[in-house]
C-alpha cells in the first residue's frame, strides 16, 4: 500500500496547477524542440536531441510522480483543525532555550518550504510538535545528534 500524503487544500491546488502547466505547456514545448533537433540530422551524435529526449523524461517522470501524489492524497479539512494541539495546517509560535521566538507552518511533506517557515510533518521539529499543546515543553533530536527544546507558546491555524 502507497503511503498517504497529507496536504493542505492550497498545496493540492499548486500541485495541480504544476500537472496542468505540464501537460499541456511543458510538454508542446519539448515536443517541439525534439522536433527541431530532428531537423539537424544524424540522431546518434545530435546533441540537442539527446537534451531534449533527457528533458522530455525529466516531464514525463515528474507528471508520473504529480498523478502520483495526487492518487494517495489526504487533504487536511480545515473545518478539523483545533488550536488545541499541533496537526498538519497549524502554525506554530515556539520560544527556544536562548528565548528566541520562532514561528513555523506545519505542512505535509510536498509543502515544506523551510526558508519560508513551512516545515514538514515528518522533519525532525514538525514530527516532535505533532500532538502537543500550548504551554509544553518539546525535546527535539535534530539529524546531527544535538537535542533542543522548545517552549510552545501558542498554536493557530496556518494561512497557508
């Protein structure tokens, strides 16, 4: 059985919109330029067929890979969220040991985007907030080995 990908409403929408772009855009294009660099010639030293046949199996994969996410989506209903404890589509206001405040939107994994504050349910941080509430105090092991806690302050529903 395929693992279930949890998503939010906004991500289903952009994954949809890059299959869409994909199929009906990407692929003309490369068509296209298969088409040109058949022009040229000899097939075995083209050098534009072969970046453009590499380029068309790079859209291919990724459309495969799109429907795939798409099959074994879970959307996360809103209307489920509480600000009583963490989930996918809550955002985070955490204070750290040296008391800097840091804020985070919990998203599934196609979502996460950590340079713009939206980490992942399964990344060390957002998998150690699944479950708590406001007022706990979380330990995370991060990847290299070091522990951190964290003082959860308050928890909303995310924007995003």
């Amino acid at each position: 059985m395929e693992k279930e990908i949890v998503m939010t409403y906004a991500g289903l929408r952009a994954i949809e919109e890059e299959l869409e772009m994909l199929k009906t855009v990407k692929r003309k294009e490369v068509a296209e330029k298969i088409k040109v660099a058949r022009g040229y010639g000899d097939l075995s030293e083209n050098s534009e067929y072969d970046e453009a046949k590499n380029e068309q199996g790079m859209v291919e994969g990724r459309i495969a890979l799109l429907e795939k996410m798409l099959k074994h989506a879970r959307v996360i209903d809103e209307d489920d969220l509480t600000n009583d404890a963490v989930s996918v589509g809550s955002h985070v206001k955490l204070r750290d040991e040296d008391g800097e405040i840091e804020e985070y939107d919990i998203t599934g994994s196609t979502e996460a985007d950590p340079l713009e504050g939206k980490i992942s349910d399964e990344s060390p941080v957002g998998a150690a907030l699944i479950g708590h509430a406001a007022g706990d105090k979380v330990e995370i092991t991060l990847p290299n080995g070091a522990v951190v806690c964290y003082e959860l302050l308050e928890i909303s529903r995310s924007s995003i």
